[in-house]
C-alpha cells in the first residue's frame, strides 16, 4: 500500500485532477455502453416479431391517443428508432 502512495505521490496535481476527470467519464462510457448492449436483444425480438410492439400497455395507450392505425404505428416506431 505504501508503494501505491508513493506512486500516486509523483504525479504532478495537475496530471492527478486529469486522471480523477477520466476515470469519471470512462465510467460513465461503460454504465452507457452496458445500456446499449442491454437493448440489444428486446429490439431484435420486436424487429422479428413488430406484434410484441403493441403486447405493451405504453404503446398501445400511445395508439390509442394519437388515433394512429396499429400498422402504421408500427412503421413510425422503426422510422423513429432507425432514422436519426
């Protein structure tokens, strides 16, 4: 452990707040990448089964309020999701 400070010890202060400010924002990075890899497969099973899409109690209240025919609110997910 006394290594360990010692170490730390001979970075400049400056080099220390850039290290601290990195370390920060590569945990950040990872908590978002875990998210994306976390959506991949809900957003496979409705590409293969758009149906699923309107199983949801969401989806199907937004159906329901915006008038949107279920086939066309299918077709406007996958424009919104896909199309940015």
């Amino acid at each position: 452990m006394t290594r360990l400070i010692s170490i730390i010890n001979l970075i400049p202060k400056e080099l220390e707040v850039r290290s601290i400010w990195i370390l920060i924002l590569v945990f950040f990075a990872m908590i978002i990448e875990t998210l994306g890899v976390g959506l991949l497969i809900p957003a496979l099973a409705v590409i293969l089964d758009p149906a699923k899409l309107l199983e949801f109690q969401f989806t199907r209240a937004l159906v329901g309020f915006f008038s949107i025919p279920q086939d066309s609110f299918i077709t406007l997910f996958f424009l919104g999701v896909f199309y940015q």
